[in-house]
C-alpha cells in the first residue's frame, strides 16, 4: 500500500568522518551545510508513488526538458528536528506540514503524496543522519520539496515527480541572535493576488519575493513586508514569515488566512498559545494606515514575525518609501519574549506540551 510503502535504506558508502562533522558543526549558519542523506520518492502517472529510497544525496539527473525547469511545478516544506536535553529526537507537529504539503500539490495540480509517507520519510532522514542535528541552540532544518521531472514541454500537469527530503545542521537565523528586526513594507511590489498561488509553499512564491526582499535589504532592512495585491492597504506577511501585533489592551491582531497568505504553523501555534494566555486574538485585515497610527498614538506596543527557521523576531522598526517608525521604542516587548519562551520550551521538551505537538523519533 503505498500509504506505508517501505523506505528501503541504502546508506552512504563513505560518510563525513565525525572530525569533519564536528568542525561543520561548529559554526553552521543556515541553509549551507548538508547532510550525508536524502530521500527520495517516485510518482508516475498510472503507478502512483514507488521507489522511496534512504541514500546518499547527490545531485539529481534531471533531462532539460524536465517541466520543473520551464513551468516551475514545484513545492516544498520547512521543518526542524530537535535534540533535547534528555537526547531525544523530536519534530515539531510534522502533521501540519505533511497536510500543507498536500494543499500546495492540489493547488499546483501535483499529486498528493500520503500524510504517513511525508512524516515517515522525515522519520527515516533524521535517524539516518542522526548525528547532524546540533545540540543546544541549533536544530536540524529539513527540506521536503516535490519537483515534476518529465521531459515534455506541453503546458500541463506533467505525468512524473519526485518527492525529495534533505537536511541541513542550522544555527540561528538572523545574525545577532533574538536582536529585533526592521522591516520594509514594499510599495512597488506584492506577494500574491486574489485566486492565485499565495496560500501554497511553491518555489514561484520565492522567486517573485526576491526583488522585494532586495529592495528590503538596500534600505537597510532585514525583511519584506508585503500589503495586499488588491487595495495595497492591508497589511499581508513577511517574506518568510508570519506577522502579528500586540495592543496595550491585551489585544492581539494578525492578518486572516484568505488564501494570499501562506497558513503558518508557528502562526497556528502562536495563536493557540495567546488564547491560552487569555490575549484577546482577533484574525483580521489590518491596514498599513492602522499600523502607523496605532505605533503614532502608542496603542501598538509591539509586533513580531514568525515562522519555522526563525521562531518569532520582534520588529523594532518599520521602514517605508514615505518614512520610518519604530515599536516600542525598537525594543523587544514582554508578549513577544513570553510566547517565543512558551513556543521554543515545547520545541525542546524543556516545558510541558499540553496541546501534543511534540513529535518523538
Ligand atoms: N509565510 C511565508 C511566506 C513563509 O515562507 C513561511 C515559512 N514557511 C511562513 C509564513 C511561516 O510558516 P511556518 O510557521 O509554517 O514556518
């Protein structure tokens, strides 16, 4: 059944010796260091999913014609492996992502690979390459992607794909740690329109970003603020993450998922954790315009980002083609250090997971 289709294991013939993997350890950054592993999962048309396979990675064979490279069928998910301080190996709600994965092959016509298959393949990188996942700080960043690998050039769903999985020792996100982060709320450029492909994890979403997050970096920022397609007046997500706001009453607005914004995990665990608190949360639009009046008058008393690579970021400043402002002064606020403590203790199994989102290897 290719539910539970077995992941057959062909490890690395010559592995990185553990000096050399001490060494990458060290100082891993994000996204630049691999593993010795991947794994990789067939489907063609007509045969479903087949061929799942633990091996060495290596680069793909890919022919030229394959539809990937012309028309961008592609997704992918983000996700990290813990290593605790009783040395278990944990993720964190693989589910979510397995269920998202599936919503972004629906939206790119690609075929929907089983909830089990995607968390077992995890299960079997991160125990392979076990030893990869640093301690302390770091995690081990996982990479599920689909790419569609026919050569045909017709434009239409193509008849075979890989699902691949790889995986990188991380360290922190942001350079400087938990430092706040200032954002550039783009005028020249969206993310996602209404009926288009904003609520799936497909690499066009990256591609069409980079410009913007340039502009970002140009103005001396760190991240991209994207505001709506249709009005260019609400306030949408960052690049890489979700965004919230935090009130001097106890509120707590983020934007609602109206299928422009990508679903965030972090942003459902957030929100859980909020209404735990007793915050009054509230999904809804909220305006640019809103944004600068409420940080003008002191009612915003802090914001922050959030996402799986980065956990939460305050955001201490806010840069714009009419100006800047700042949040609380530029400072991180106690609502933001409170819920990240609260997020990344359940990450690490150093707190109590009332709400079962630790996920034991
Ligand atoms: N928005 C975008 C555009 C993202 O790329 C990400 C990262 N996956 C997020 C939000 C945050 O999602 P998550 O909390 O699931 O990592």
């Amino acid at each position: 059944m290719e539910d539970s289709l077995l992941i057959t294991r062909r490890p690395h013939a010559s592995p990185t010796p553990p000096h050399a993997r001490a060494a990458l350890l060290e100082d891993p950054g994000f996204g630049k260091i691999f593993t010795d592993h991947m794994v990789t999962v067939r489907w063609v048309e007509g045969k479903g999913w087949h061929d799942a396979q633990v091996r060495a990675r290596e680069p793909f064979q890919l022919d030229p014609a394959a539809a990937v490279l012309h028309y961008a069928q592609e997704i992918f998910e983000g996700l990290k492996a813990y290593r605790t301080r009783g040395n278990d190996v944990v993720l964190f709600r693989p589910r979510e992502n397995a269920r998202r994965f599936v919503a972004s092959a629906d939206r790119m016509a690609m075929p929907k690979l089983p909830e089990d298959l995607f968390v077992g393949a995890i299960e079997a990188l991160v125990r392979v390459d076990a030893d990869w996942i640093p301690t302390g700080e770091g995690s081990l960043y996982l990479r599920p992607f689909m790419i569609a690998t026919e050569a045909f050039l017709g434009v239409r769903p193509a008849a075979e794909y890989t699902f691949c999985v790889i995986a990188c020792p991380v360290g922190a996100y942001f350079k400087g740690g938990a430092k706040p982060v200032t954002v550039w709320v783009s005028d020249a450029y969206t993310r996602a329109a209404p009926g288009g492909t904003g609520a799936a994890k497909c690499g066009g979403n990256y591609a069409a970003s980079l410009v913007a997050q340039a502009e970002a970096i140009r103005n001396g920022c760190d991240q991209v603020v994207f505001l709506d397609a249709a009005e260019h007046r609400y306030v949408e997500e960052l690049g890489g993450m979700n965004v919230f706001f935090v009130f001097d009453d106890g509120t707590m607005v983020t934007p609602p998922l109206g299928g422009t914004i990508l679903p965030g995990i972090t942003r459902d665990a957030i929100l859980t954790l909020a209404r735990d608190e007793g915050l009054n949360v509230q999904e809804r639009l909220y305006s640019f315009d809103e944004w600068q009046a409420d940080a003008a008058s002191g009612r915003l008393k802090e914001a922050f980002a959030c996402g799986t690579a980065a956990v939460l970021a305050a955001i201490g400043e806010i840069r714009h083609v009419g100006g800047a402002f700042k949040i609380g002064g530029g400072q991180e606020g106690p609502v933001t250090t409170r819920l990240r403590d609260q997020l990344t203790g359940i990450q690490r199994c150093t707190a109590p997971d009332p709400h079962g989102w630790v996920h034991k290897i």
